[in-house]
C-alpha cells in the first residue's frame, strides 16, 4: 500500500512550488486543486449546478465558469462557498483515492489546501506544511489576483489559521524567499525520510517521528 504524505499550506504559500519541486524527482503528485478544476470543467452535472447557483457574473463570454471571478464571488460569501465545497469535496476525494490506488512507487505527494479545514488528515501517513508568514500572503494574493488588502485577508481568514496548521503537521518547509537551491536540498532530504517512512510503516509498533523543520 501506498505510503501518503499530504502537502498542505495556505492560500499563496508556495504549495506548488514544492509540489513541482518533487515531481522533478519523480514523486508521483496527485494534487485535488488540480482534480477540483478538471470537475468544474468536465462534470456536467457539477457545471449546470454551478452556473444555475451564481448565474452570469461568474462565466466567461463563451458561457465557461471563469474560476477567477468564481472565486472571488465565494470568499466574499460563506454560504455559497461552503455550499460549492460540499458539491466539490466528495467527488475529489473519490477521485483521488482512485489515482492513490494506481500508484505503484512506494509514496506519493497528495496536495490538499483544505487538509484540515475538511478535517480529512487522518487519510494521510504523514502532514508536510508549507509555512509562510501571513504578510507575505497577503502581498502574494494581492499581486497573483489584483485584488485589495481587505480581500485578501478575508481570503485568509476562511482558512485554518497558521497556529493551527504548524501543530497539526508533521514535517514544515518554511517558504518566505523561495530559494530554489534550498528547496531542491528539502525535497531530496525529505523524499529519503518518506522513503524509509514508507518501509518502517509496515511494522507494527511504529511510532511518531520528530517534527521536522526547514527554514
């Protein structure tokens, strides 16, 4: 069975970067932001559901859901984006227990932003946290979605806060400056590390490991 480390972190924080960082390794990557566009694309049902809910002000010209002004429309509305969650969240992790089951190398990197905010973190093996400082996601948000200061820190504040995050992982990568030479050090560190995880996970008496911090 396939070894599960989940990949998690707040919006802007870096989650790609890492992840694209170990698939140049050849770390299988199943990544449910990924799973989630394709479903809003591809299903249908979950389009119809979308556009009949939110009307014209979230489609593109050609009557396509344009994911950005979606987006924008659901953090500034709490119902409407729980309510988009909970048609998306099922069919994601259905899917991607699917992809974990055709996976034959001895881990893989399951990218989940809303790891803790769906409480789904028992499915994994093992929590590895992309840190970063709230004020830099804040200027992240502002510069990737031209949004303003108030926008953003509502952004933040629908997700789980850092604390939180930092208590409930396993292994943290502290991303502020993105230095590329160092992370390329992290992964190859950490892939050994989830490398022997994997093999000591079949004894029965294994134990937590140590939190592990890179910064």
């Amino acid at each position: 069975m396939t070894y599960i480390v989940a990949l998690t972190g707040g919006i802007c924080s870096g989650k790609t970067t890492v992840s694209d960082s170990f698939k140049k390794i050849g770390i299988n990557i199943i990544d449910t932001d990924v799973i989630g566009r394709k479903t809003i694309e591809k299903n249908k049902e979950v389009s119809r559901s979308i556009k009949k809910k939110f009307g014209k002000k979230i489609l593109n010209q050609d009557n396509s859901i344009n994911r950005f002004l979606l987006r924008k429309h659901i953090f500034n509305d709490k119902k409407s984006r729980l309510w988009l969650e909970n048609i998306l969240h099922p069919i994601i992790l259905k899917e991607s227990k699917k992809k974990i089951e055709l996976i034959k190398s001895i881990w893989c990197l399951w990218v989940v932003p809303l790891l803790f905010e769906k409480k789904i973190e028992k499915k994994a093996n093992r929590i590895l946290l992309i840190d970063t400082p709230v004020r830099t996601q804040i200027k992240r948000i502002i510069k990737r979605d031209k949004i303003n200061i108030y926008e953003a820190k509502k952004i933040i504040s629908s997700q789980v806060c850092r604390k939180k995050r930092i208590s409930l992982s396993d292994d943290i990568i502290f991303n502020k400056n993105q230095n590329v030479e160092k992370l390329n050090l992290y992964t190859y560190y950490l892939n050994n590390f989830y490398v022997y995880l994997s093999k000591k996970n079949n004894q029965k008496d294994i134990k937590k490991n140590n939190l592990t911090k890179f910064y």
